[in-house]
C-alpha cells in the first residue's frame, strides 16, 4: 500500500531518471546549436581541451553536456560523408536524437539501458564512449559476433577518428601484435570471448609484461547483455580445442546476386518515400495522413530503416508519433493479414533489433 501511494506521488524510477535528464538533454542540445557555429578545426580542438580539463581535475559528469554536444555536432557534420565499412561503402546519415542522449547519461552513469527498435543503440554508445575515453584509458564494447565488431568499430570509428580518438577491433585468430595495437587504442570493440581469452591469456600464460595485450578495465559497454550475459553465460572459456576445417567461403558466390537484391530494395523504399515525403509536406497540420502515407513509413522502417529521407522525415515528432501509433495498429492480430500483405511488397525485412 506504501509504495502504491509512494509510486502515485513520486512516479516510477524510468519517470524520475527521465525527469532528471531533462535538463541535461536541453543543455547539450543548446550547446549543441552553439557548436555549429565553430570551424571543423574549432570543434576537433574540443577533445584535447577536455582531455587537459579532465587531466587538471574536471569531473567527467560536469564535461558530459559539452562532450555529448561535440560528439552531436561532429554526427551531423560527417553527414553526407563516406566511409569503408566491411569493405562496403556506406553514407554517413546519422545525428542523435534525444532518446539516444538519454542513452548515453543512463550508459555512463552506469545503468541498463533498454533501447527499442530503431532507436540506434548503436549511435548511442557513442556519447559515453567518448566521454570515458577523454580519461586516456581503454574503453570496450561488448558485441555478440566478429562481424559487429568489425562494423561497428568502423562504422562509428568514422565518427570517432574524425574527432581525434584511435579506435580497434578484436577478432578472432588475431596476432598479439594486432590484439596489442587494438587494446593500445582509446576505444577497442569486441566479442565477450575474445576479451575473455586475452584476460585469461594475460594472466595464465603471459610470461612477461611485454606478453599481455590488454592495458585497462576502466570502462566497458555490454551491447546485447541479455545473449551475453545470460545465454552464453554457460559457455566455459576453453583456450585449446582443434583446429577448424577450412571450408570454400559463401560469400564470393553469393555477394552479386545479394548486392542486386539490395539494390532493388533501395530503389523501392526511395521511390516510397520520396512519395510520401511529398504527401506529408502538403498536409494541414489539422489533418491526419492517409493509411498509405503511414504504409510507406512502415515499409521503410521495415524495409531500409537507415533510408535518407525515412530519417529526416523522423526527426519531425509529430510523423515519428505517428508511425510508432500505426506500427501498433499493424501489429494486433487483427490486422496480421494487412501487414503480411505489406511486407510481400518487401524484397526483404530488416530488424535492427537482431542485426
């Protein structure tokens, strides 16, 4: 019964914390605005300045709005740029919403955080990774698989790099040296397993100093923790086992007919959005739109959620609010046949949540 009436008066604890980054979240995006005045060189400079800030003896939380605010500001400035990702180039489009900013204050301040589909987690890790690694220290992120790693490392080492930070990768059957020069970075990326073996390599079979690869267990973000920490908990870390038979990879095979594929998909939810961008900016703001303007939105966010246009369209609240409201509709059990007759117009479905 208390805490019925405590709960009334005090609200629940994601309330409160949401009630607390408020003004946080308004400070660094004010900041933010502020920033986008200053030169590429200007905003760069940023890090060495908070470095020496943080050196003299400036609390990480109070650098925290202007390092996120950098980190904002140097997003949407990388906008339009390339850059190579698992020898596939890809368009930087990205700049953080403010659920990614609560993110990045729940990250760092040592929380949980719970980011639902489409939300970009891993944009999100970005802002306390960042922030830690301003101490000088090697800051980690937990993945599930070599492939994450390695696209996550250079898709937001992109972001990082240009800043002024070094960024590695682990994976697997990596020379020591390389494992050395990775863990020697501000920010390395990896899997549980490899952390883990280099841990017990370090302190198990190094002879010397010089033998040990990693250097710091100061800060480390666990991405997917439930599969981490609770499904391959059971896992033992075995450091012998046989050697893997080598097998013709797919992929050479496989890479022409796939990359047609996705072409295909980019044509169709460019096409959909260009007509529904369209259709919304000549919209009242007193009228709703259409079943098929929100269809579109949900075939691109189903269908090629890192789309352009998809992406400017929401960061308008009033179209996000919307889609998330159809996305409901769409997936009651009434509508089931509706939203698989959707997605037939779908080459394929892409779900952020597990990829």
């Amino acid at each position: 019964m208390f805490l019925s009436i405590l709960k009334l008066f005090a609200g629940s604890h994601h309330r409160r914390f949401l009630r607390k980054c408020a003004p946080l979240v308004k400070r660094i995006n004010a900041l933010e605005t502020e920033y986008q005045k200053l030169s590429d060189e200007q905003l760069r400079a940023k890090t060495d300045e908070f470095k020496l800030r943080h050196a003299k003896g400036e609390s990480l939380d109070a650098l925290l709005p202007e390092a996120f605010a950098v980190v904002k500001n140097a997003a949407r400035r990388l906008c339009g740029s390339k850059a190579i990702v698992c020898d596939h180039e890809q368009t930087w489009e990205m700049v953080h919403f403010d659920v990614q900013l609560i993110g990045g204050i729940a990250l760092h301040q040592n929380k949980i955080a719970e980011m639902a589909t489409g939300e970009g987690k891993t944009l999100v890790a970005t802002l306390p990774l960042y922030l830690n690694a301003l101490t000088g220290k090697n800051c980690q992120l937990v993945t599930v698989n070599d492939y994450l790693a390695r696209r996550d490392s250079e898709w937001m080492g992109h972001l990082f790099r240009w800043l002024g930070l070094t960024v590695g990768c682990i994976q697997n059957q990596m020379p020591g040296d390389e494992r050395k020069a990775a863990y020697a970075c501000d920010i390395t990326y990896g899997t549980a397993s490899e952390f883990g073996f280099d841990y017990l390599r370090d302190n198990g079979m190094a002879l010397s100093p010089d033998e040990q690869v990693q250097r710091d267990h100061y800060f480390c973000i666990v991405d997917e923790i439930d599969s981490i920490l609770v499904d391959e908990a059971r896992t033992p870390l075995i450091i012998s086992g046989p050697v893997a038979e080598e097998r013709e990879p797919a992929f050479p095979r496989l890479r022409q007919p796939v990359s047609g594929l996705v072409e295909l998909q980019i044509r169709l939810v460019t096409r959909l959005m260009n007509e529904a961008r369209e259709e919304l900016e000549k919209l009242p703001e007193n009228k709703e739109p259409s079943d098929d303007s929100l269809d579109k939105l949900w075939l691109a966010a189903h269908g090629m959620p890192r789309n352009r246009v998809f992406l400017r369209l929401m960061e308008n609240g009033r179209w996000r609010k919307l889609l998330e409201k159809h996305e409901g509709v769409l997936a009651s059990e009434i509508e089931k046949d509706r939203r698989f007759h959707l997605k037939e117009r779908l080459y394929f479905s892409i779900s952020e949540r597990n990829h």
